[in-house]
C-alpha cells in the first residue's frame, strides 16, 4: 500500500487534460502503440465529437521510479473541466490523496480552474501545479507563474512545466507524484469499508460499481452488503482498468477498481454508499456525497405515450451513471406523463438529452429550460418552483426571488464595448473588470434565466469566437417576475408557458404570439392565440380562418339568393367555432416549445 497513488488531474475545459492522461498511460505502458490513439479515456463517442471530457475516467497504471528503481501503482482519475460536471470532479476527488492542477500557459488561471483548487485545498488533498503547452508559449511562463504564485500561495519552484502533446515534462512529473503525494491512509487488517464512486448498468453484468477499497481487503465470492439499501448480494466479478478491463480476484486497501453483483434492480445501489461485509453489523459508513442543486429544469415527454415506461427505465439507468441527474414524474396537459429533469447547465441537459437518444433509441419531446425560483410565502415558509403553468397558479405569495449567478468573460479588449451592452441587457450588475495584456475579463452578476439560453451564442457572434465563459451560481436575489399562459382557442397550453421579468414581458409575449402563428396550420374557424398573466390578457393574435368563395357560381340573379348563401355559410362558421377543435400534432407541438429560444 505504501507504493499506491491516487490522484487526479483537475482542470479549466481545455487545458489539456485528457492528452496529459494519454502521455501517462503511454509512458507507463499502459497500452502497447498499435491500442495507443488520441483521448483514451474519453470511452464515450460523444467525448470525442465535442472534443470534451463529459465522465470520469479511472485507470491504473504502473510506474518504475527512475530514482529508487521501484514500481509505484497509479491510480489515476481523468475528471471534466466543464462547470456542468462539477459533481464528477467531486467524487472523483474522495478517492483520491492528490491532485494534479494543470494550468493552460497560454490561457493563464480561468474560473475553473480557481473553483477546482478550492474544492480539493478543502479537502485537505496535495495539489501539484503543471503548467502546461510550454511549447507554444515559453515566453508567457514567467507571468503565469507569477500569478500562480500569488493566486495560491505556491511557490514558483515546485510548478512542473511539461507538454502533454510531446512529452516534455512527463517524467519530472511522475517523479513528482511518487515524492509528494502520500499513499493511502487505510488498514488491510481493519474490516471492509468500501466507497462507491460510480456506477453504470450493462444489460448482461447488471449494474457495475466503481469503488474506492478504504479499509480491508475485497476478494471474488465475499458475501458483502450495501449499508444504505441493506441489500446483501455476493461478489460475482472484480477488476480494474488499465485502461482495458482486467480481471483480478483481489482488490486490496488503497486500490480502486469495479465489481459486479448481478444486480438487475438499479434502485438498490447508490452512488456515495457503503460496502461492507455481510456479517458487520457496525455500519460504519463513509462520508459520502452532497447530492447536487440542479439549476436548469426542462420536461421530458416521450413521442409517444405507450413509451412512457420505456423512458422511465431507460432515464433510471443513465442516473446510475450520472449522479447529478434528477428527475421526477411530471403529467401535462397535452403531452400527457413524462418527467421533469434538473441538470447542472445546458451542456448537461444536452449531454443527457443526446445519451438518452444513442445509447436507448429515444426521440424525446423536451419543452424549454427554465430555472427554479425561490418563493417567500405568507407565512415565511420558503418554497422552489421550476415550473411556470405551477408559478401561475401561486396564491399568498410575499415575493419571488431568482438565482443569480456571477459570469467570468475572457475576451480580447477590442469587444469591450458589445459584450457590455449584452449583459446591460441581460439585467446584468458589471461587479469587476480586469484587463491582462490585450485581454479583458468581465465579472458580471446576471440572473440564470437571461443567462442559459443564446446567451453563450451571442457571446460568440459578437467575439467572432474569441471568448472564454464561465458562471456559478451566487445568490438568491428578490425580483419582480411573472408567469405568462398561452392559450390557444381558450385552451390552455401548460407546456408553452413561460416564466419573464415584468419589463419584458409585453415584448417577448408579443413576439412569441407571431412566432407560434407560424406553426399553426389554418382552420376551418378563427384560432386566437392569446398570451395571460393573471386574468389579464397582454397579447391577442388571430389566424384567420379558410372561407369558401359560394358566390363562385352566382353570376347573376337576385341578390337576396346570394346574401341567403352567405348568411348560411355565416352560421356554419358560427357553428364550426363552438365545436370544432384544434388538432395540432406533436411535431408541431415539438416546433413551437423551440420558438421560445427565437424570443430571447
């Protein structure tokens, strides 16, 4: 055990995580070079498409020091560098005595990069700054040191400099992990206590648990239990990963690795949970993990109301895999039964909404994000709503409060002006600017509504590409919002419902309206479509109906027979209003719910 390390490699998005865990493995054997290719650990296609790290990877490496001529096993853990996965840098953290925090010289200390140091200097791990791209941009590394060394409170000195891409560096680094982080403090003589740090669900294994051995030691057979659901089962398959699967029979302390125990109902394991042995009574459970505030809410329905259970499984078992995800059962009016998902930002929502498409074959119905608010009532309880057909309907009611979260902006100073004027109107508060060379660094407190839809997108227009975005969320602050109902020829639309400041909402009503006649094919009668807030309606639109020409074929005679026509066709009409119904089809209903990002 005292030959173990385990760490992992914290980062900004883009700073050249996954290529750094590639020069490990290829350093250390893991692969030989005919298995080597770029992003090894990135196991997901959907990884490699956007070229971003979405899931934790572990894999366990041997090293031989150059120094003491010794073996030292790596574990090491490949974690994302987008906000929206915070929680995987998280758990992946607990499993770990150190960690790597690499630093991009070119791009210098960004948002996540300080968030990252925070939350493993909180947990009391070794943290080794590596600069690195020092290849490209060995003049800017005396700056970025600097400001290393004045941010953190790190001595120059022990900055690694290395380049993932060539390798430069690699070794001085490994070097570094096997002088400086400490091995694991558990006992193998102490009874089993095992973490769950993840886990997934595979259609012959059944659910498969990544876990951290804390105390003891786990073997193939053990009769083990899971404290939480107290489910007793026994160990069918173990291994670790190197990064291929591997098979063992031993998973000792300090080691991290999978087992696999046949289990089929995915609602007895939970991530953050205990293992321990059949026969322990004691239940000693290890801290586990804070379960995450979902910031972004959006409805899943599925295209097709026979598939409801299909989906409910289906989102059951990417939860296994996605501890971050949360979800309930939801009932629309017009969508009929679906659910209602929390994420941690768009690119989560999006990253699950496409998962959900490749990996079980569904083509869902998602109606627009919203965020959840926080509401003050008469009697000073404090209640969350993320739906707006609900936010409508609150009564007793002292105020609405929004989250409100602080944006860092890194772009060249020659946009100053545009990326302003986006967030003056984006209700944003200007709390900071920072100029670096010929970059600038807005900080900005926005409210998330204005913030997770387009907002990212009009940054980029504006930039021509050349901005670097981050927001966390800060605050709840008091605001004066409403919920806006659609109608639809006096039918209520609670899916097309939307939540809006007071200052805007006659503009977006407005502009919403005209977009959804669009998308409403004509009728035989009138359609009106109107937009409510209270009992009030702000907007009315009308798709006038078809109207047959019956005087086509009156070419003469008396005009009374033509009026006799046309007050037939008048009552007709009248008739078609009263009972006639409007069928819009779920494609439809599909295009509409997307009209809301036209009116941000």
């Amino acid at each position: 055990m005292k030959n173990i390390r385990n760490f992992s490699i914290i980062a900004h998005v883009d700073h050249g995580k996954s290529t750094l865990s590639d020069r490990f493995i290829q350093f250390c054997g893991g692969l030989n070079s005919r298995d080597m290719v770029s992003q090894v650990l990135d196991s997901m296609e959907l990884e490699r498409e956007r070229g971003i790290t979405i899931k934790s990877q572990s894999v366990t490496l041997r090293y031989r020091s150059v120094i003491d001529n010794k073996f030292y096993v790596f574990n090491l853990i490949d974690t994302p560098g987008h906000s929206d996965f915070s929680n995987e840098v998280f758990r992946s953290l607990s499993a770990c005595e150190g960690a790597i925090l690499l630093i991009d010289v070119k791009k210098g200390i960004e948002a996540q990069t300080i968030y990252y140091y925070n939350i493993a200097s909180s947990m009391n791990l070794k943290i080794i700054p590596v600069l690195n791209k020092v290849d490209l941009c060995y003049l800017d590394i005396d700056n970025v040191s600097k400001s290393i060394e004045n941010k953190f409170r790190i001595n120059s000195s022990d900055i690694i400099h290395c380049s993932a891409k060539t390798g430069f560096g690699i070794t001085n680094l490994l070097e570094k992990l096997v002088n400086d982080i400490p091995p694991p403090s558990g006992n193998c003589n102490l009874s089993l206590q095992a973490l769950i740090i993840d886990s997934w669900f595979n259609n012959y294994l059944g659910v498969t648990l990544l876990i951290c051995i804390k105390n003891g030691i786990l073997r193939k057979n053990d009769k083990i239990k899971f404290i939480k659901s107290n489910h007793v089962c026994f160990v069918e398959k173990l291994g670790i990963f190197t990064p291929k699967r591997l098979y063992v029979d031993v998973l000792k302390c300090g080691e991290i690795g999978w087992i696999t125990c046949f289990i089929k109902n995915i609602d007895i394991v939970k991530v953050g949970d205990t293992i321990v042995f059949a026969n322990d009574f004691t239940n000693n459970l290890l801290p586990g993990f804070k379960k995450v505030t979902s910031k972004v809410y959006a409805g899943f329905f599925p295209k097709y109301s026979s598939e409801y259970e299909l989906l409910s499984n289906a989102i059951k078992k990417l939860s296994l895999n996605d501890f971050s995800l949360y979800f309930k059962r939801e009932c629309s009016l017009i969508l009929g039964f679906g659910f209602r998902c929390g994420f941690l930002g768009l690119l989560h929502m999006e990253i699950v909404q496409e998962r959900l498409k490749r990996e079980y074959n569904f083509d869902l119905i998602v109606t627009f994000p919203t965020v959840s608010y926080e509401i003050l009532m008469n009697d000073y309880s404090i209640i969350y709503l993320d739906n707006p057909y609900k936010i409508s309907s609150m009564k007793n009611v002292i105020e609405f409060r929004e989250p409100i979260v602080e944006c860092h902006i890194l772009f060249p100073y020659k946009y100053i002006g545009s990326i302003i004027k986006l967030c003056v109107s984006k209700r944003g508060i200007q709390i900071d600017i920072v100029y670096k060379d010929d970059q600038v660094e807005l900080i900005y407190d926005i409210p998330l509504s204005e913030v997770i839809v387009n907002f990212f997108n009009k940054l980029q227009i504006i930039s021509h590409g050349y901005v670097s975005f981050n927001y966390i969320f800060k605050c709840f602050k008091v605001t004066n919002i409403v919920s806006v109902e659609i109608l639809i020829s006096g039918k209520k639309i609670d899916v097309l419902g939307f939540v809006t400041h007071i200052d805007s909402v006659f503009y977006k009503s407005f502009k919403y309206i005209n977009y959804l006649k669009l998308f409403i094919p004509r009728q035989q009668f009138d359609v009106i479509i109107q937009a409510v807030v209270g009992n009030r309606v702000i907007v009315s639109s009308r798709i006038n109906r078809f109207r047959k020409n019956v005087l086509e074929k009156c070419s003469g005679g008396d005009v009374s027979r033509k009026k006799k026509l046309l007050f037939k066709q008048k009552i007709g009409k009248n008739r078609m209003r009263k009972f006639g119904s409007l069928s819009i089809s779920r494609e439809i209903f599909f295009k509409m719910i997307n009209a809301r990002k036209l009116i941000e």
